[in-house]
C-alpha cells in the first residue's frame, strides 16, 4: 500500500468506496494523470459527470469569473448566475417545463420532485420501478431498487412507495416486446390489488435505467404510463441525473421518446463537477407549491451555476458530434461482441453504453468484470461497473471524445477480455 492509500484508510470511513487506489492528480478532456505521471482515458467520467470533459477551459472560465464576485446567496439575496442558468435550461428543457429552481445533489433533486408530486396532488403514493437508482438519502433510497445492498440494514423506508417491474429483456431472456407486456401487467395488477391510481401521485422512472444496468425503457412501456398517468391524474416524474445533459444523444433521456414528463429531476453534468442539481417543472405546476415550504441554503450556489450556463453553451456545441459516436461506439461494441463469449449485451442509447459480461452460462459475471477492471487500469483506463450483480461495464465517455480515443478505449476492452477469456 502506498502512502497515499494509507492516510486515506485512516482518515476516511471506510462507507465511502472508491474503484481502485489511483491518486489522480491531473484532469483535461478524456484524460487523467495519476501521481506516477500515468495516463488513463476517463470513460467513467465521474458516473456521467463530466460530460463537457475535464476542466473545460470555457467552463473553467466562467466558474473563475464568478468566484471573483459572488460565491454564495442561500435564499437572502438574488444574483444573475442562478436566473442564467434557469434560463439556460428553460431554453433546452422538454416540454411542458418553463420553470426551475437549484439543489445540490441528485438525490436531494429526487426528494424535491416527489415533494412537489405530493404537495400539489394532495396524494401520497409513489410509483417508482425495479432497478430504478434515485440515490441513497432515506427518501431517494425508498424509491431506489437498483441493488438490494442500498436498502439493507436501513429498513423500514418510506412508506405508500410500490415498487413496479421495469422491462429487463436481457435478464428475463424474453424479447422486448414481452418483457413491456409482463411489465405493463404487472403494474396494472398492482393498481387493482395494492394501490388505487386515485392515490398515486406520481410514477417515478429513469427513461434508461442506470446504476440498475442501462435498459433503456421501451418506447412502449412509457407510453402506456403515459396514458395511465393522464388518466388518472398521475404525475410523472422523469429522473435524469444520468440521462440528461446529451448522455443519450438528446439534450434528455425522454427527448428520445414521444411523451412528456411533468417534472424532471437533474444533476451531475449540470455543472459538469461542480455540486448543482435541479427540478423542473410547468409554471402551471409550480405555481401551485406556495413560496417557502421547500428550501435549500446551498443549492443555486453562485459559481455552480455560472458553470451550469456556460455547460449548457458547450453541450449544446458538442451534442451534434453525438450521433455518430454513438454508431461508432455501437459497432465497435458489437464487433467486440461478436468475438468475445463473454459479452452477453450490448445495450443503451447515445454514449450511455452497457456491456453486460456473463458466463458460460449466461449468468450475471462479475468475476469477469472485475478480472478486465484490473487489466483496464493497468492499460489505461477508467470506467465504473453497473447493474444489481456488477458485471456491467459502463460505457460513457465524455462527449468530447475524439473518434481515435473512442476506437483506443474500445481496443483496449477487447483486449482485456481477451485476457480473461485465455486466463
Ligand atoms: C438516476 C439517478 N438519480 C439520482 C441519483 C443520485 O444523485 P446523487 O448521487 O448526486 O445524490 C443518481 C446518482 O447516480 C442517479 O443516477
């Protein structure tokens, strides 16, 4: 162990888990520099943080400009960067939202969103869905199915929460087309025998599952919760902490589909590092939560969301690249598939990739994953596994991946697989 490896065992709980035990010390683009002065490509970008890469100079720019005037209001006074970045996200948001207000943590912009559902519908109960991910606060992590090892040992939760099965065709080995059915019955049968729609406040859903394991939702699965959702007064809540902010190729997950959400939760790239989150909404919606009684003394901080406006300027410059990175990545994946036993699936949307490793036979491998985890960062790079069995590699590059770095991080997967093929 090194020193570095040392001071960190001692003065830090141990809760808090880290991937490997590299001292990063440098950040620019897709890549890292560690304390040996080793460079790896960054394809876990701080779990799709990141996504303008590191230490955007436009970003950075705008962060610094801010630092030299106001840092912090915490609701006793107004400054432009908070209107900005509201602005900012009003003008790329999907429809009907016209309205925001600022957090620091997704899990905090979770709770938030459920609390407006609750307050303006009058109604307590929450659908949230199996292998959903909303975060580790006792709120969010009510709603959070991704793992059983984030609620173990901190039950009870949150009361008047169902929890509704989400269509994992991989996992059930059923095409999507029944695997949506099954799903879709089995919450139809959850509001005849376990919770009345008039009950419900809202339907809780990441529009690609993330830490569950990248399933992105069928395109028919939402709808039908559209339509429940519409006809029974049902809000829905669209989480996009991972989702947003061009991941999928789209400014948001649910862009990628034909319905609306009423309320979205977002964090992470919002201020590309810096802690920022946020929930939007309709000023219809909105209007009907009375000033003060929710509140942050942190969220909006001034120069998190100086970041946020400029993020939105670089994104948007970034998001047409998207597409065929995308098609890049997908058929140097598939390719990689093909040649590999291990790689069960191939599956997501945009640059939110997972590949799903298994074993002879077909089941969840997270030896695999972390046998060419170890062999990854020997090689150079960096990326954090997923899915309730950790075997899923996580393949989301900062969108300013350059097409040769994209085709060397996939080389070197190929590689590492064919390492623990012949081990
Ligand atoms: C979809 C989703 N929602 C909520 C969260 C919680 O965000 P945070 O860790 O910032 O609280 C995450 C974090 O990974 C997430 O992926």
């Amino acid at each position: 162990m090194s020193e570095f490896i040392d001071r960190f065992t001692a003065a830090v709980a141990p809760v808090i888990a880290f991937d490997n035990n590299v001292e990063m010390v440098e950040a620019r683009g897709a890549w890292l520099t560690d304390a040996a002065g080793k460079r790896y490509l960054d394809f876990g970008t701080g779990i799709s943080v990141t996504n303008c890469g590191h230490n955007h100079p436009q970003i950075v720019e705008a962060a610094h400009r801010q630092l030299d005037r106001v840092w912090h209001g915490g609701g006793t006074f107004r400054y432009d960067s908070y209107v900005s970045a509201a602005e900012q996200l009003i003008s790329v948001a999907p429809e009907p939202i016209d309205q925001f207000f600022f957090m620091n943590s997704g899990a905090e912009a979770v709770e938030a969103a459920v609390k407006l559902a609750r307050h303006t519908t009058g109604r307590q109960g929450v659908v949230a869905f199996r292998g959903g991910f909303h975060g580790r606060t006792m709120g969010s992590v009510s709603y959070t199915t991704s793992a059983v090892r984030y609620r173990s040992g901190y039950l009870p939760l949150l009361p008047s929460v169902y929890i509704a099965p989400f269509p994992h065709p991989f996992r059930e080995g059923l095409t999507e087309e029944e695997s949506t059915a099954r799903a879709l019955f089995d919450l139809r049968e959850m509001l005849r025998h376990e919770v009345a729609p008039a009950d419900i406040a809202c339907f809780l859903i990441e529009p690609v599952q993330g830490e569950g394991g990248y399933y992105p939702a069928p395109a028919a699965f939402l709808q039908e919760l559209r339509d429940i959702a519409d006809r029974h007064s049902i809000l829905i809540i669209a989480d996009e902490v991972q989702t947003g902010f061009g991941r999928t190729g789209k400014w948001w997950g649910i862009d990628n589909y034909d319905i609306s959400p009423d309320i979205i939760s977002i964090g992470k790239a919002i201020a590309n590092g810096l802690p920022l989150s946020a929930v939007g909404a309709s000023r219809d919606l909105f209007g009907k939560w009375p000033p003060g009684v929710h509140g942050t003394t942190y969220g909006g901080n001034a120069v998190a969301c100086a970041a946020a406006v400029e993020v939105v300027n670089v994104i948007g410059d970034l998001l047409p690249s998207v597409p065929a990175l995308s098609e890049q990545a997908f058929a140097g994946l598939r390719a990689m598939q093909s040649k590999h036993p291990s790689v069960g699936e191939v599956r997501g949307l945009g640059l939110m990739i997972g590949v799903e490793l298994v074993n002879g036979d077909g089941q969840p491998d997270a030896r695999a994953l972390e046998f060419v985890g170890e062999h990854l960062l020997d090689s150079g790079l960096i990326f954090h596994p997923c899915g309730p069995d950790h075997n899923i590699i996580r393949f989301i590059p900062p969108l300013l991946i350059s097409p040769e770095d994209l085709d060397h991080g996939i080389q070197l997967i190929d590689a590492a697989l064919t390492a623990w093929e012949n081990a």
